[in-house]
C-alpha cells in the first residue's frame, strides 16, 4: 500500500521518547574493555629492543637516547599516533600497553609526549 | 534552447569530495557531462613502498574512511598469497564477521546520506542512529569504531570471546528489525519513491560494456560479486544469496543494498554459530619473496582490487589500489545523461562515491597549461594579488 | 488615549514585540519537534534568539555584482509585510484593532509579498545558485497560492463577509468550519508548507541542490531579518488558519458574562493552543516527506491540491445556494 506519510506513527511515537543523543561532557559514553585509546609505556618492563618503533606505521614511536640510559628507549608522540596498537601488540615484554583513556586534546604539545 | 555549459566543483559547497562535473544542459535537462577526477592525490601507493607489510596493513586501513577493513583484508589476502600461509580457520570467519560488520554500518550510512540527498532527513536520522548499534559493535570488539586494525599478516589481531558473541547475535537481531522497517518506508513512502524511481537509468547491457561493479551493477541486474564469483576469506564456507536487482535505476540501488544488509545479519549469525574453535593467526615472516599477485576482495561499493608486486624484503615493491568508485565512473556519466540538474546529487550518490580513496594519479599538462606554476611562483603571484586589490 | 492604546497594539501588544518574541518562540517549537521527531535533542529555548543576535552582530557583506540598494531593501520589505498581515488577525474576543471588510484579502496578499521578496532576493545577489533558487521560488508561488486562495475563500463565503473577525464571530455563535469543509483545512496546511517553502517544498533552498539556494549570498543583519520574516510568516499563517477554520479564538466558553482581563485569558490561550497546533501539523509533515522535484511538485499543486481546492469551494457554494447557512 503506497501512501504518503508512511513514517507518520513511528515519528509521533518518537516524541515522547529519550533522545537517542548522547550529550557528550554530561554524559559519559561507555567505553568498551579493549578500547585503544592513549598509550601507556612501562619503563621497568622494556629491554629496549626497539621493535616498537621499527613497526609504528606513523612514526609516532621513535628510539631516544637518555643521559641516565645506555640504550635508546622508546617515546611515544600521541599527535602523530594511529592508536592502531601494533606497538604493544610486537612488544616481546608488554612494556606498552592501551589504556582507556581518550581526552587529550590540548594547547601544549609537550603534554603529547609520553616516555 | 540553447546549451547551456554548468561547472560543478572541484570547490562547490554541495560536493562533500573534490570532483569536477562540467555539464551541458538543455533546460533542466543534462545533454552531456563531463566528469573530471584528480584533485586528492595523496599519494598513498608510493608512500606503500616506503613502509613494509606490517605498517602498510594501517595505511591501507586509512584509504578509506567508510570501509577500511575491507582495505587491510585485501592487502594481508595478497602478502599471505604470497607467502603461500595457511591462515586458521577461526581467524578467517572474524575477518569475514567484521567484513560483513562493516558492509552493514556502510550501507546504513549510505542509506542516511541518500534520503539527505532526496531532503528525507528524518530516514537519515533513523538510519544514523541505528548505525550506531553496529559502530558500537565493532568498538566493543577491535576497540575503535572506524580503523578496526584487525588485520595482520596471517590472520587477525583480536579474537572474539562469548560474550561479544551475546552481543553480536542481540545487535544483529535488533538491527534486522529496524532494517525491514526501512525496507517497508523505502518501497512505500510516495514522495522519496519518486525521487528515486526511474531516475538514472543504466541498462545491464550498458552496465556489463563500461565494467560497473559492485551494488550499482547489482542494481542493474548483473549477478556480479567476488564474494560468490571467486569466495575469500570464509565466504565458501558460509551460505548467503548475491542481491540482484532488474530495475536498473536508483530505487535498485537501494533495494540491493538494503537486501545486501539482511544477507550481512544473515552472514554473521551464521559465521557467530558456527566460529570454529582453534588460533586466531599464524605467525608470518616478514621478509616477502619476489613475486606479484592481484588480490580482490568485494568491499561495500563493489570489487575492490589491490595489485601487489614484493621484491624479497620486508616492503613491497609496488602497490597499486584500484577502489571501486573508480570503476563506477563511468556508468555515473551515462547515468547523468538526459536526467534532471535536480537528480544530480542522488544519482551521483547511488553508486556511493569515495573521491578521496578513488583518485591515484595527478594529471599536470605543462606544455599546454601555461597556469601551472611551481610553489614560489604561486606565493609571488598571490603577494600581488592581494596588492593590486588593497 | 485611543491613540496611546493603538501605539501600543502596533509595538508591544499585538503588534512588533509580541510578534518577535512569539515568531522566535514559534521557530523553537518547529525545531524542537522536528528534532524529537528524529529521535534527537534539539535546541534550547533561547537558541532562535541566540542566533537571531548572533546575525545581527556579523560583518556585512554584499556580493560585488548585486545592486546594494535593493538587496537591503528587499529583507524590508519582506518584513515589514508579515509584520502588517498580522495587525489584521484577532487574536482575543472582539478586538479586532485594525479590522475592516475585506481585510482577509489584504492578509492574503500581504503573505504573498515575502515569496515575492525572497525571489527578488534571489535574483539580485548574482549568484547563480540563488539564481536558480529564485526562478524555482517563484515557479513554486504559482503552484501552492492558487489551492492556497481558492480554500480561504470557502470560510468567507460561509460567513458572507471578507472581514477575518466576522468569519470568527460566525465560527463561535455556530461551529468551527473545520467540522464543514475538513479538505479545505487539509489543503490549507499543506499550502501553506510550500508558502513557508518547508519539505516537501524546500525546492527553493534545497540544501543538497543548490547549496543554500535564494538566500547564499545573504549575511548579518540582512539574514536575520529574513529569517524573522519567514518565521513571521509561519505565525501569521498558522494563525490566518486557525481563525479560519479553528474558530479563532473561540474556546467554547461563553465569555459574555466575564471581566475584560479573563475574556482576553481565554481567548489569547486559544490562539496559542491553535497556532501551536498547526506548527506541530507542519512540523510533522516536515518530518515525514523528502523533497519534491519542482517539476513534481507543480504537477501535485495542479493536480491535486487546486482540483481539491475547486471541489471544496463547490460544495460550500452548493451549501449557501441551498440556503442551509
């Protein structure tokens, strides 16, 4: 049966309804189990194999070299990551992993870094 | 009346991508348009060389924003080829069941933007909102709504456990629901059926002779799908019909798409049920032996196809991506044909164009174009711009 | 005194700043009900005001190949229009300030004056989108004001008289005209949706055609205006309909016995209860259709709307000749 206004009970059953929109800061969106969201580095756990930046497709994870260390160790720039978590994915010590933390929108790009 | 000659873009508030349509009309009606493409040359192929297989699964993800699994599937599809793998079986049926997951949030999306093309913005609303049962699927399982990142050389990266199981099985059906609820509003609903009803027209022969693919030959007729013409990933494993429609028009684009996504439901009960016991992947090497494959896979807008050519290292030698927008352009101009100024944007939008992944190439004609200018010569030229307008 | 008292019916009660406010109150409304018809939240309250004081405080702009004088004209004009439509619809018991035989015919024109505007509008920004927004503006007034008139005729005819108040005093010493000609309040509605160039009939400014259509090139103040206009026009039209064919603000009370101050209470509540009725009517055919092509749309006001139209006035024509009213 072709009759205009076929949507004219679903939309008038609508309105009493709760809105399907999350109102995002009031509400919190649940976030699931193994969300990838910011990157989290253990410093004790790593051998400093530098497979993690060898494998970041973005260039978001380079090898540098500290004072206090022998070795290079990862640092992780948050502006430039995928969060496709291929680095804790090849790390061989679960020195990285992905937390569930997703707000880091900022003016001060320092504050990106994690190390 | 005379011919008229109307530039659509490459900048035009209208077009969400960089396309040109040059259009000569008669009136309200199209005698001849012109469709020009290459203005997003991002320059991903070349940038695949430069990466090897493993980062290359996550550029390849980011060709397309709608489907990007369907992009690392077939890039890891050919590098497994290549290394002659056998992937487990479990991690094939995850990586059909997020395939499918990802034709369905592709077609609702596409479903929502051509009732807003047709001003059906309530049908938009409805259809965006349900999508986001299946966004928040596939978040729950690969933790990110859009680049799943679930691919890796030889199988996927995530495995699903029985609760997201619950979870899929409760979405599907809720999904299916609502699904033949806008089947019912599509096929009755007077005002969008005639908007979409006989309006771009492509005959199956017309279809078969410029090589359409995916939904928009489907639409008109031709039984053409990769995944029943030559099955990957579990498809040979798991039964499901390929939609055709005879109408040939718009109004068949939307009834194959929107079976389409009773089939996906139907595909992921069924791989759900059926997910066989055992690994997820197999550990691969890096280094891939020389040799070239062309890998294919059907994506949500048709054969989606990936020519890979490695040279013994961890990184390809070359990649050459062939998304099916690009294909489909060819019958949108003989759809434009002899159709109304006001059918443009549904008619472009039945074949679910992706500007962004389609456009490879760069065309610079120098000799004849004296307007090209290097970068300080555009820098000097737009200084004295603004001066002779102060 | 009187002259006081009609200074202020034109500025603050009935007139310029009850108007404002309630057109603004209107939109809200409209935008609300759309919004939870698609299951979403929609603005807040203030949202109409916010925007309105937010385009008036703009740079403004006027493209350089369109004719200056006229562009600032134009939203004038289109204003001060609705503006006066409105003078002439009563809205409570017997006070009908500026009301006289055949005011219903000035309403009508006065309502046609902003599609005239907008064409106008349209036309003079030079730009082709707002061109060809314009050309389908005016194409579109020939088609809905034809069914438009022809059924707001029917209500004067039944009353013998062209004076709106007459046609309301009838409705309350009888029935609403609804109960008598029900396909005419149906037209009604659905004209006056393409008069206020709402979907289906949004082919003027069809967002996905022709980007924003007649109004593109307009910016600031001389939007806000515009804007105000339209939603004007929905209040006067929604109320033009409402005491009509809903008995004004007749309430089924008999007020004859009860102070000014009450009087005025109910018959005010039954202005707003109706024109709040006709938006949430408009507001749902807003949500329920997708946008007509202007060559369907055309067909449907022709072959349709105005043969519905004819059918309506023929009845009640039949009606009066029989003398039953």
């Amino acid at each position: 049966m072709k009759y205009p206004g076929a949507m004219l009970s679903e939309i008038w059953r609508h309105l009493i309804k709760k809105p399907a929109t999350v109102l995002y800061p009031l509400e919190r969106p649940q976030i699931p189990e193994n969300f990838r969201g910011k990157i989290e580095y253990y410093d004790d756990k790593c051998i400093r194999c530098g497979l993690c930046a060898r494998d970041c497709p973005s260039g978001a994870c380079t090898m540098k070299k500290f004072e206090e260390d022998k070795k290079p160790r990862p640092v992780f720039d948050l502006g430039m990551c995928l969060f496709c978590g291929q680095c804790a994915e090849v790390c061989p010590k679960d020195a990285i992993s992905l937390t569930k933390k997703f707000e880091f929108s900022t003016f001060d790009k320092s504050s990106l870094i994690v190390e | 009346m005379a011919e008229i000659t109307i530039p659509i873009g490459p900048q035009h508030p209208a077009l969400k991508e960089p396309i040109n349509i040059t259009l000569k009309v008669e009136g309200e009606v199209i005698v001849e348009p012109i469709l020009r493409i290459g203005y997003n040359h991002r320059g991903i192929e070349k940038a695949m060389e430069a990466r090897s297989y493993i980062q290359n699964i996550y550029l390849a993800e980011r060709v397309c924003g709608i489907c990007s699994h369907v992009h690392s599937s077939t890039l890891v599809q050919g590098a497994e080829e290549l290394l002659e793998l056998e992937i487990p079986r479990r991690g094939l049926y995850i990586r059909t069941i997020f395939l499918e997951l990802e034709r369905i949030h592709s077609h609702l999306l596409w479903l929502g933007v051509a009732a807003h093309e047709v001003g059906f913005d309530t049908l938009f609303m409805y259809t965006w909102r349900d999508r986001e049962i299946v966004m928040d699927l596939l978040e729950l399982i690969s933790g990110n709504r859009v680049n799943y990142a679930m691919n890796t050389v030889g199988g996927t990266r995530r495995d699903i456990n029985d609760e997201q199981k619950k979870k899929l099985l409760k979405g599907m059906d809720a999904l299916e629901e609502r699904t033949k609820y806008y089947v019912k509003i599509a096929t009755t609903e007077p005002t969008f059926l005639k908007r979409v009803e006989g309006v771009g027209i492509l005959k199956k022969e017309v279809a078969k002779k410029l090589c359409a693919v995916g939904p928009t030959a489907r639409g008109s007729g031709l039984r053409m799908d990769i995944r029943k013409d030559d099955p990957y990933a579990a498809y040979d494993e798991i039964p499901f019909e390929a939609i055709t429609s005879d109408l040939c028009d718009v109004m068949g684009r939307t009834v194959v798409r929107v079976k389409e996504l009773l089939e996906a439901y139907k595909i992921i009960k069924y791989a759900v049920n059926n997910l066989p016991a055992g690994e997820i992947r197999k550990k691969a090497r890096r280094k891939i032996p020389e040799n070239e494959i062309l890998s294919y896979t059907e994506a949500p807008r048709g054969e989606l196809l990936y020519y890979i050519k490695s040279n013994g290292t961890e990184k390809p030698e070359r990649v050459k991506i062939r998304t099916p927008t690009l294909a489909n352009i060819p019958s949108t101009i003989e759809m434009l044909k002899g159709g109304y100024i006001a059918d443009i944007p549904i008619v472009f939008a039945a074949m679910d164009p992706c500007i962004a992944c389609m456009d490879r190439v760069i065309l610079v004609d120098k000799k004849n174009n004296e307007r090209s200018m290097n970068w300080e010569a555009l820098r000097r030229y737009g200084i004295k711009w603004y001066e002779v307008k102060r | 005194m009187s002259i006081l008292l009609e200074v202020l019916y034109l500025l603050v009660f009935p007139g310029f700043l009850f108007l404002i406010a309630y057109a603004l109150f209107i939109e809200y409304v409209d935008r609300k009900l759309y919004a939870r018809f698609q299951h979403r939240v929609g603005p807040p309250i203030l949202q109409p005001f916010a925007d309105i004081i937010k385009l008036l405080s703009k740079e403004d702009l006027v493209p350089k190949k369109a004719d200056r004088k006229m562009v600032s004209a134009i939203p004038l004009f289109a204003f001060a229009a609705v503006i006066t439509a409105f003078l002439y619809i009563p809205i409570w018991f017997n006070q009908s300030f500026f009301s006289f035989q055949g005011d219903l015919i000035v309403v009508l024109y006065l309502l046609s004056i902003p599609t005239l505007a907008l064409f106008l509008a349209g036309w003079h920004s030079s730009n082709p989108f707002s061109q060809v927004g314009a050309m389908r503006a005016i194409t579109q007034l020939f088609a809905y004001e034809v069914p438009f008139f022809l059924v707001l005729l029917g209500p004067a005819i039944i009353a013998d008289s062209w004076s709106i108040i007459d046609i309301v005093n009838f409705q309350s010493s009888n029935f609403w005209l609804i109960l008598m000609m029900p396909l005419g309040f149906i037209v009604a509605v659905i004209a006056l949706q393409g008069k206020l160039e709402r979907i289906p009939f949004d082919i003027p400014d069809a967002e996905t055609e022709i980007v924003g259509g007649l109004l593109v090139e307009y910016v600031g103040r001389r939007l806000a205006l515009f804007r105000m206009a339209i939603d004007i026009e929905m209040v006067v039209g929604a109320a033009l309909i409402s005491a009509l064919f809903l008995g004004g603000f007749d309430a089924f009370i008999s007020v004859a016995g009860l102070s000014p101050l009450a009087q005025f209470g109910i018959g005010f509540a039954a202005f707003l209860v109706k024109t709040l009725f006709i938006v949430f009517l408009l507001a749902s055919i807003r949500a329920l259709f997708a946008r007509l092509r202007i060559d369907q749309m055309v067909t449907f006001c022709f072959k349709w709307l105005a043969p519905l139209s004819i059918i309506q006035l023929l009845l009640i024509t039949g009606v009066k000749y029989m003398g039953w009213f």
